[in-house]
C-alpha cells in the first residue's frame, strides 16, 4: 500500500502534512531533542504556530485542516517557537508616544486625520521556526519519508546537492545557489526580511504546503529549514538549521 | 568567491540597501558572498533600463551588479 503524505498515518513519519488547527497545511520535518531528551516536531512558526498568533499548548493535527484534518487528528501541542518580526511590529517607543499625543490632539480638535509611524527599515529575522510536543512517543516515527533517519546537522555549502521530503512535492533535490542571502518573504499581507538564508534552486522543488520541509545533503545531514520559495516551485528558501536548533535549543535527532 | 571581499558587513549592506532605493521594490534581496567580482542582487522581474543600477561602489571598491530574477518570494 502506498502512504499518501496527506493522509492520517499512524505512526505518522516526518514529511507528511501537519499544521496549527488555524492553518491549511505544511509539513512536519524532523524530531528534535532537547538537552533533557524530550522530542518536538520540528516545522515553521508559519505552519505551527499561525505566524505568531499561536498559543503554547495549541492543537497541532496531522494531516493538517487543508487535508482533512479535524481536532480528532490532534497528534501535538503547540510548545515554542522564534517570533516572527514585521516592520508593523517595531515601532519605536518615542515614536508611538509622538503618534499617540497627535491623534489626541486630532481627536481633541475634532479632526478626521491620523497620524501613524512609519518604519523605514525592516527587522531582520533568521528563522521561521517552531516546535511541538507530541500528544504521546508512539503517535510519530523519526524517519523522514522516503529518506530514512537523519544523522545530524550540519552547514550547507554553496553549489551542494541538496534534498527535502514534503508534503506537496515528495522527495525533490536541488541545489545550493546561496547559502548566505538576505530576502525579503510575503506574509500574504506583510513583509518580512530574513539573513544568512540558503537558496536552492531546482525545477519543481518545493510548492506550497512544503514549508516546514528539512532540507537534507546527500549524507542526510540537516543543513536547513524549508520555509518559502518562488511560485513557480524552482526556488526554495532555508533558514540554516543550525540556527535554528540554537534558537529552539534543541538537536536534530539522530 | 569571496565573503564580502573584506568590506564590513554593515557597510556592504547599508550599500545594497541604498542600491535597493534607487532600483526600486523589484529588488527583494542579495548575496552577501561576492562572486568573481560580482555582487548578487535577486529582483522579482528585472529591473527597467530607466532605473537599473550596474556598478555598486562600497569602500572605495566597485563591482559589476548582476541581477538574478527569483520571482515573488512568499511563504509555502
């Protein structure tokens, strides 16, 4: 029988959809460890924890709503993840007191204008990243579909053969074309800008619903975490994973 | 390749930042390697003649710009 990554698959391994009980779907990439040995599914902050407006303990559903998957699919809480920072988001605190004091003024005088603060440069962020707990060790397996069991982590090399196994696209590779770029990324209605991002370009590499993808070279070490790409599928976009397991403070588990 | 060719990082980026001014919203990014005396900028559709900028001059240093059409980057 042949596993559909969009289906409800239990144990359910790395690869397939997932997604807050908020979200459609993307993909659950690898188990992370902790220092204390607890395991998380690794994903975006996008797909786990609704771009920012996730709460620590939310359901986490595999597969994810856009295939299916109801609060009877919980198979994970939300538990951490890296915010996400938009220039909406910061705003200096001299420069909200300013805005604020006009807009009573305005407001005093009986005027329709508003005043709002205009932020000129964007805040850089390196991860689109989050982690959940699993509901309990028997509900996921480590191995990664149609790759195996990751040995570790390591730093992605600019020209290097590179593969990720998601939801949407299956198992794809692609090749390193940047493993230090600055980018700016949509958030359908907001803008981010991310640095030290890996790019990898491939035809049909990774679509829509891949996001939370790990990207893996030829060896099986984690180099980066899938997170957004052109719409044409031919470019992908990674956080380096090494950040990202020194931000959540957990490891690849091997 | 070289990483920055020894230009600080702030200055190397406040030069891109400003190369992203004068080119317009089309550039959404860029390398931070230099490549044979190249610097990487990445555009959602190539920039028009009217505003394309072709040398970026940081540190005393120039480089030939080369444009690399990525399209719109959005989350997936």
């Amino acid at each position: 029988m042949v596993l559909s990554r969009t289906d409800r698959l239990r144990p359910f391994p790395m690869g397939v959809s997932i997604g807050h009980c908020n979200i459609t779907a993307g993909t659950a990439g690898c188990v992370v460890v902790d220092p204390q040995g607890n395991e998380y599914i690794l994903s975006n902050n996008h797909v786990l924890a609704d771009s920012n407006k996730g709460k620590t303990g939310d359901a986490i559903l595999q597969p994810g709503v856009y295939d299916g998957g109801t609060i009877d699919d919980a198979v994970a809480s939300l538990y951490n993840y890296v915010p996400i920072e938009f220039p909406e988001n910061s705003g200096c605190l001299i420069a909200k007191g300013i805005v604020s004091f006009l807009n009573f003024v305005s407001r005093a005088l009986g005027r329709k204008s508003r005043f709002y603060s205009k932020v000129d440069e964007y805040p850089v962020n390196e991860t689109d990243c989050a982690i959940a707990k699993p509901t309990n060790p028997q509900i996921y397996t480590c191995e990664v579909m149609e790759l195996g069991f990751p040995k570790g982590s390591a730093k992605a090399k600019d020209g290097e053969t590179v593969l990720k196994s998601g939801r949407t696209t299956g198992l794809t590779e692609g090749k390193v074309i940047d493993d230090d770029a600055t980018i700016e990324v949509s958030y359908e209605f907001l803008t981010a800008r991310f640095i030290h991002q890996i790019l990898v370009s491939g035809e049909g590499f990774i679509l829509g619903g891949d996001s939370g993808s790990v990207l893996f070279n030829e060896d099986l070490y984690a180099v980066g975490l899938c997170f957004a790409g052109s719409s044409d599928g031919s470019l992908g976009i990674a956080n380096p994973i090494y950040v990202v397991e020194q931000l959540l403070g957990v490891a690849v588990k091997t | 390749m070289v990483k920055n060719d020894g230009v600080n990082p702030k200055v190397f980026e406040k030069a891109l930042k400003n190369l992203k001014k004068d080119v317009g919203p089309q550039v959404v990014g860029w390398s931070n390697k230099i490549r044979n005396g190249k610097v990487r900028v990445y555009v959602s559709e190539h920039p028009t003649a009217a505003g394309v900028v072709n040398v970026l001059n940081v540190a005393g240093k120039s480089y030939e710009v080369e444009y690399y059409r990525v399209g719109t980057i959005k989350i997936l």
